[in-house]
C-alpha cells in the first residue's frame, strides 16, 4: 500500500503526464526498442506505424496509477489485457524493463518538473501496478498450460483448409495441431494468438485473430480480417497462407464475451 503522499503525487501528476502523453509514450517506445531490438518481435509495428496504439500501454499505466488506491476497481480491465500479454507471450521479467524506460521517457520529456520526489512516486506506483498484472498473467499461464489440451509457449499448426468469406477482406483458416494430440476449449470472444515468419522479413509478428465455433474435437477456425492499413502479418496471412502451411498459435485467450 503506497503512503498518502506518494498517493498525493501521483493523483496530481496524472494530467501533466496526460498532456505530454504523446511525447512520452514516442520516447519510451524508441527506448524500449534500441535498447531491447528484439521487442519489435512481440509489439505488433503495424500499429507502431499507424500511431494510434502506441498510448495504450502509457494510458492503462495512467488510468491505473489514478485508481491505485483501489486497483480491484479496474480489475476487469487488467485481466483483459493480461489475456492479450499471456497470448503474446509477456513475461514477469518484461516489467522492470517496460518501467524504466516509461519512467525516463516521463523524466526526459518533463525534464525539471520531474523533481525525484515525483519519479520516487511513479516508481512505486508502477511497481504496484505491475504486480497486479504480474501475478493475473501467472496465474493466466498455469492455467493455459495445465488445461486439458492445453500447452506452454506456440504450438505447430497444420493450415488443412482456407477460404475467402462473402467479406473479400475476410478469410478462414481451419488449423489442426502437427502433433495431432488434443486441442483445450475455448468460448465465444477469444483468439488464438498467431506467430508468423513472412518470407524474406527478419522479423517474427504475433497476431491476435478470432476463434470461430466450429463442430469437430481437434480442428480450430479462424476468421481474419484484413485490416485497412498495411500490415505485414495480416497481409501475410491472407495472400500467402494456404493449405499445408504452419502456424505457430498460442492457448486460446481473451475474456469471454458472454460475461
Ligand atoms: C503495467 C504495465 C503494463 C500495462 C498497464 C500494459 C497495458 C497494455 C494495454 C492497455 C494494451 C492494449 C491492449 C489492447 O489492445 O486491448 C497492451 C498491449 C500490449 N502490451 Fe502491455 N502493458 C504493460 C506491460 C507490458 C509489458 C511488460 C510488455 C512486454 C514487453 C507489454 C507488451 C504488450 C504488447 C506487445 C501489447 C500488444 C499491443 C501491440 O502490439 O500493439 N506490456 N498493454
């Protein structure tokens, strides 16, 4: 539980962080990549690119920080994410690096203003916050693992069948497990979260793409949609994947929808 005051200076700082919100997150993603390179992997640079993502990561530490005397309040919103962070792959050892460069990108973009006494309160309430994902993400993994048809880590898929829907931006992946041992449950609202290699691209890409029911033990269906911007493991995915190909796919995450 952090002390009143620290509670004080970050319900204070808040909107100054807000108001700077693009400069900070611009800086801390530059950080986060020269520093770790191989991040770019599990961030997904289409939406780097479009800008529009880029704050998310910033503003759920924001809207956190100002319910952190309460963080049950925003529970919800942590598992929703964690499901994506599990999907994706995101360790606990991932924090203290997301941390510090989130706090120096505050401390270069706010240059004086960011007296140590702020930085101190933004430190600990980060780590606070990064705790309580640390711990739902824990708990997210074993369960992935543990259930029956479950796994650790990616998967082999076998891609048996595509198909274009009525939407020609929209195609349908049915993918059968390369070990052909039995695949876990999953509920209305979840994905299956994709790694792909595209020919020629240095890079891996993660893709979360949506589950569709189908009625057959041992067969998953996904249902892509292109985006409307350029995305290399999108475009990927449609053009290119076919029948005989394999995919990489974590367990199935994503909070179900009929909760
Ligand atoms: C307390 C710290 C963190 C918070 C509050 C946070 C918050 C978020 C939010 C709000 C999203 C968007 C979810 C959506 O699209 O619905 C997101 C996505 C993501 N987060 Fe985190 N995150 C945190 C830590 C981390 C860490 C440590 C990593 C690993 C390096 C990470 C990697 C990602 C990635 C790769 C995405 C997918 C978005 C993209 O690729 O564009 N996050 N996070």
């Amino acid at each position: 539980m952090l002390a009143p005051r620290t509670l004080e200076i970050i319900q204070s700082t808040v909107p100054v962080l807000k108001v700077h919100g693009e400069a900070i997150t611009t800086r801390f993603y530059q950080r986060l990549f020269e520093s770790h390179p191989g991040l770019r992997d599990v961030f997904n640079q289409a939406r780097q690119r479009e800008g529009k993502q880029q704050a998310a990561l910033a503003n759920a530490v924001y809207a956190a920080a100002q319910n952190i005397a309460r963080l049950e309040a925003i529970l919800p919103a942590v598992v929703s994410i964690a499901h994506k962070h599990r999907g994706l792959g995101v360790q606990a050892e991932h924090y203290p690096l997301v941390g510090e460069h989130l706090l120096a990108a505050i401390r270069e973009v706010l240059g004086e203003a960011a007296t140590p006494e702020i930085l101190g309160a933004w430190a600990e309430a980060y780590q606070e916050i990064a705790s309580v994902f640390i711990a739902v993400e824990r708990d997210l993994y074993a369960k992935a693992h543990a259930q029956a048809g479950g796994w650790p880590g990616f998967r082999r898929f076998v891609v048996a069948n595509t198909w274009r829907t009525e939407d020609p931006r929209a195609t349908v992946f049915e993918l059968r497990p390369e070990d052909g041992q039995p695949l876990a449950a999953f509920t209305p609202g979840q994905y299956l979260t994709v790694k792909v290699s595209p020919p020629g691209d240095a890079r891996t890409h993660l893709r979360h793409v949506p589950l569709v029911p189908v009625g057959e033990e041992g067969v998953y269906r996904l249902q892509l949609k292109r985006a409307e911007q350029a995305d290399e493991a999108l475009d990927f995915l449609h053009q290119h994947v076919r029948a005989g190909d394999v995919l990489l796919a974590s367990v199935p995450a994503g909070v179900t929808s009929s909760r």
